[in-house]
C-alpha cells in the first residue's frame, strides 16, 4: 500500500510533465495529448522494468546530476514554446507543430525528468523488495504504476480543459500560457540548481 501511495503523490504533484499536461486542457487539446500521456506512462515503465530488475546497479547517484542538467534544457525548450504559442482563434484550431504534445515529447521529457527518476528509485530498489516483488511480480506492478503516471498529466488536462472552459477565454489564454511557460523555466532552473550541487557534491 505504501507503494502505491508514494508513487501517486509524487506522480500527481505539480511538475513539467504535469504543467505540460494543464497546458494542452487550457487550450483545448486535451484528447488530441493522448499520445503525450501515453509516452510519459511508456517511459515510467521502461525505468520502472530497468530499475527494478537492475536496482541500483545502472543508476548512481552520479547519474542524476547529468539527468538534471538534459531535463533542465528540455524544460527550457518547452517553457520558451508554451510562453510564445498564441492562444487558439477557433475552437478546435489545430496546434502548431512546434506545440503539439506528442509520444516522442512525452517519452523524452518523463525520460529525462528527474523526479521521475526518484520516484522510481525507491520504489524499484527499496519497496519493492522489502514487499517481496521480485521476478515477474516486478513486471506486474509496473504496469499499473505506469498507467498511473500516464494518467497524471491527463488529469491535470482535465482540470485545463474545464478552467479553460469558465475561466480562461480570449487574450487570458496568452497570459495563462506565459505563465505555464515561465514555471517551466522556475522547473529547469531547480533542475539546473540540483544537477550543480549533485556535480559540486
């Protein structure tokens, strides 16, 4: 039980993956991030089947600082292209290519993302050989933990679409999207911070 607990309070609090995932409700491309959502749970279960047949072995604590550092760019990236996409004109407008959240984005930005990185850790090296998961049981929890953090930035797509819906109309659709876009840039800045110290230290 504490496993799934920890698993979903990590993978449901606020983050880029998450912020992205907002983004796409607030300008009415929920459904069409499908593939995004996909990608992010694809990807937590390649470090969830990795790690938890690897354990520590593969990922060192010499890793995340480099992690943090490719994250950190990617975030930058994405943050620029959100501040800069101008809100849609119609409804249903199709989005810029530049924008669009696909399974590649998904994959990369989870896959480079360190907090998911030290979500899985614990999980995959300490809880779930203290649970006695092993063998292909390891297999079995990692599904329904993926899905879980495929199912985050779908979540927060939910809640864009509906405060998109009543609150956020017109011009106040830019505003939100600079604000989404520089709080991916407070993200990498923290990741660029983490990955100095984890280099210095």
């Amino acid at each position: 039980m504490e496993i799934v607990l920890y698993a979903l309070s990590v993978m449901y609090s606020p983050g880029p993956v998450n912020a992205l995932g907002l983004n796409a409700g607030l300008r009415g491309q929920a459904r069409r991030a499908l593939g995004f959502y996909a990608g992010v749970g694809c990807a937590m279960l390649l470090l969830f089947l990795v790690l938890g047949y690897a354990g520590t072995v593969l990922v060192s604590g010499a890793l995340l600082p480099w992690l943090a550092l490719l994250g950190g760019g990617y975030c930058l990236y994405l943050g620029y292209l959100i501040a800069r996409a101008a809100p849609p004109t119609a409804a249903g407008e199709e989005e810029g290519a530049a924008t669009r959240l696909t399974f590649a984005r998904g994959f990369l930005i989870q896959g480079l993302n360190p907090k998911g990185w030290l979500a899985v850790l614990p999980i995959a090296t300490v809880m779930f050989p203290a649970a006695q998961v092993t063998g292909g049981k390891i297999a079995l929890w990692s599904l329904p933990l993926a899905l879980s953090a495929g199912g985050a930035p779908a979540s927060y797509a939910l809640l864009g679409a509906l405060l998109g819906r009543y609150l956020v109309q017109g011009r106040g659709l830019r505003g939100v999207n600079l604000l989404l876009g520089l709080s991916l840039v407070g993200c990498a800045l923290l990741l660029f911070h983490d990955a100095w110290r984890g280099l210095l230290g």
